[in-house]
C-alpha cells in the first residue's frame, strides 16, 4: 500500500495529460453505451473523454482526496465513483471493458485479476511502462503465459513522458488486450 502521508512522491502518481487522455480513448475504440472501468482514475483525465465517446462508466480511485474530487466534479454526470483498491475491487459480472492508466507498481496484480478465467472483461487498454507492454505483448509476461489462449495482446500507443505531468522516468506504451470470441 502507498505511504500513509498522501503526498504525490508516496502514491507515485504522474497524471495523464488531457490531450493524451483523449488519445488514449481515441485509440481504444469505445462505443456509446459500453460499461468502462476506469482504474486508477486521479482526477478524470480518462473519464472525461470515456463519457465523450458514450461510456458507462465506473471510475475506481483509491486515494481519498482525488475520489471526493471525482464525485464533485462529475456530480452532475452519470458516473459510478468508487473509492478502493483496484486489486480488491468487486468487477462487473456482466461484460465490461477497462481503459485506464493504473499505478505501475500493481501492473502484474491487477493483469492477473483482469485476464482471470471467468473475468467478464471484454478489452482493456491500460497505459502502463513500456517494458511491460513490450513483455507483455511478446507473450513473455507471465499474465499473458497463463491465458494466452483467451486474449489476444498487443502494444498499442507509445506515449512519450511528457503525456504526464510531472514527467515519470520510464516510458509508457498501452496494453491492448482484447479477450478471443468464444473465450471465457
């Protein structure tokens, strides 16, 4: 768990820039009317263009000052804030999708618990270090060793440091995951 002082150095947090954030969900691909989990969600980089596309969304953050800021900020729209772990988080039985920029330190955890067998998850596009995707998408990463005949993984997206603010010290990429028809 991060450290108890809430300082950004402790929860190692670098937001997503808005105009990456719309990238991202550009490149994703989502359709009016998809139920998105958006894990990790800060203060709605990704939220915001999830509902410009048509989204459903559930936005997951486990720092509670930025999941308060959440539910000020879209009061008025139609998006289910939850204020939790992402790796102890109730996932949707019904199909859904994940497009988010988790923390990087829960990236083995969390592919784990997303490309479960019995998962629900459809697709997830989730920005994360570069050479995990690259591991990842070369069927190396362990994640992807043990379903791999579910889920067709790709890198997606590069995204150079300066899509975050403050710039992290590794590069980024997005992990495209998109489950085979017929799996689950």
């Amino acid at each position: 768990m991060p450290g108890q002082s809430g300082s950004r150095r402790d929860w190692g947090w670098h937001r997503l820039t808005d105009e990456w954030a719309a990238r991202v969900v550009g490149a994703a691909g989502v359709r009016p009317g998809e139920l998105v989990v958006d894990i990790g969600a800060g203060r709605g980089a990704l939220t915001v263009p999830l509902l410009e596309a048509g989204a459903r969304v559930i936005a997951v953050e486990a720092h509670p000052g930025r999941a308060g800021y959440l539910r000020e900020r879209f009061a008025d729209r139609d998006v289910v804030i939850v204020t939790a772990d992402a790796l102890t988080v109730r996932l949707p039985r019904r199909p859904f999708r994940v497009v988010a920029s988790p923390p990087y330190g829960i990236t083995a955890p969390l592919l784990r618990v997303l490309l479960a067998r019995g998962s629900a998850l459809t697709a997830a596009d989730l920005v994360l270090q570069r050479a995990v995707v690259r591991r990842q998408s070369d069927g190396q990463g362990r994640a992807t060793a043990r379903t791999g005949r579910d889920w067709d993984i790709a890198m997606g997206i590069s995204l150079p440091r300066r899509a975050f603010a403050p710039p992290p010290r590794v590069d980024s990429a997005v992990l495209v995951a998109r489950r085979r028809r017929g799996r689950r």
